[in-house]
C-alpha cells in the first residue's frame, strides 16, 4: 500500500490505487449490464485525463465496442478558465451508435456539457450517456450529471490517476491533493 511518503508532493493520498480498482469492477458491470442490449457502443475517451480510466475501466467491459478520444482542455494550471477548446476539428463518427463520454472528473459541468451538445448537434447519435471518476460536489455552472461515477470527492484540485496539474502527476497510480508549495501563487 502506497503512503504519503513515497510522494513528498502530495497533501494527502484521496483514493489508492485498489479502492479504485475495486469501484471499476462495479461501475464495468453496471456498464456491461445496461448497454447489453442497446445496440453499436462507441465509447469517448475525453484526452488526457480520462487515459487510465478509461483503460481499465473499458479492460473489464464485456462488451464489443469501439474506442475514439476527444482532446479538449479548459484548465491553465490549478483553476477552470471556462473555455472548453477542442484540439481536434473532425469529431468521431458516431451516427446512429450508442454512445459512452468517459472523463476523469465533473466539475463545473462545461466539459461534459460542451461535449454531449457538439456530438448531439453534429453527430447524430441514437444516444449518449456519460461517466467520470470523480464527481466534485460543488455547485455547476451548467447543469449536468454524470450516468456512470467512481467516487464523489469534495470541491478540492486533485491530480494523478490521469488527471495533471500543468501537464505532471498523471501517472501516479493513485488520487491526491498536491501541497500548497507545489501549486504556482
Ligand atoms: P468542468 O468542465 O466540469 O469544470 O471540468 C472538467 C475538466 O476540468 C476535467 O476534464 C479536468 O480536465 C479538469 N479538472 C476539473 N477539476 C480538476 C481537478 O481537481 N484536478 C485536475 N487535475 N483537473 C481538473
Ligand atoms: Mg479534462
């Protein structure tokens, strides 16, 4: 079991490495069970953050699917700018599928929200469902829920598990707070 310790940067540890492991043998059995029947799945991968989650989340869904990813960014450093840019100009071909958004976290609402408008408007999908990790109870700005959610966390910038502060600390295998002396004033 990892500790603090072993990372001098972190605050504290949020969610080791098994606890969600254990909560993704859940949510791929919700997932396995509601899209059983429901026709051609294509799951979107919301790039970088959601890089871990999806693998082993998706590794223990059984199902056929396909895979495409999304690169969108509203963060500089620690705090949302509000802007959701698109890094990419073609959106996957998604008509007439069934469609999963993965991301690793929901905070104000406006990725996810930005997001499900786009592909509703310009992709003609049957349906689209979404999942994170993390749900930060916090207030939205826009209003959205997740179907699918690991864990509910407090409203607190967390890195690792995929998710960054200035492009570091995804690879960590766990979720954790960054001390105050490692985030820019
Ligand atoms: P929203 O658009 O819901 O405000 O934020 C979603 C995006 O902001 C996520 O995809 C993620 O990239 C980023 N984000 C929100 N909260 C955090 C956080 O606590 N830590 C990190 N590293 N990114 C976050
Ligand atoms: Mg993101």
């Amino acid at each position: 079991m990892s500790s603090a310790f072993s990372y001098p940067y972190l605050e504290k540890i949020l969610i080791h490495e098994t606890t969600i492991l254990r909560r993704l043998d859940e949510l791929a059995w919700e997932i396995t069970r509601d899209f059983a029947d429901r026709g051609d799945l294509t799951v979107i991968a919301v790039m970088h953050g959601s890089l871990f989650f999806v693998a082993d989340l998706l590794r223990r869904v059984q199902l056929p699917l396909r895979i495409e990813t999304l690169n969108v960014a509203s963060y500089d450093g620690a705090a949302s700018t509000g802007l959701i840019r698109f890094r990419q100009t073609e959106l996957p071909d998604v008509r007439g599928r069934q469609v999963l958004v993965l991301d690793d976290i929901l905070d104000s609402g406006q990725t996810l929200h930005a997001i499900c408008s786009r592909l509703q408007a310009e992709c003609a999908p049957a349906a689209i469902r979404t999942g994170v990790l993390l749900n930060k109870v916090r207030p939205r700005v826009v209003e959205v829920a997740a179907d699918y959610v690991g864990f509910d966390i407090g409203d607190e910038f967390v890195v690792g598990y995929g998710l960054d502060y200035n492009g570091e600390y995804r690879n960590l295998p766990l979720i954790g707070s960054l001390r105050a002396e490692y985030i820019a004033a």
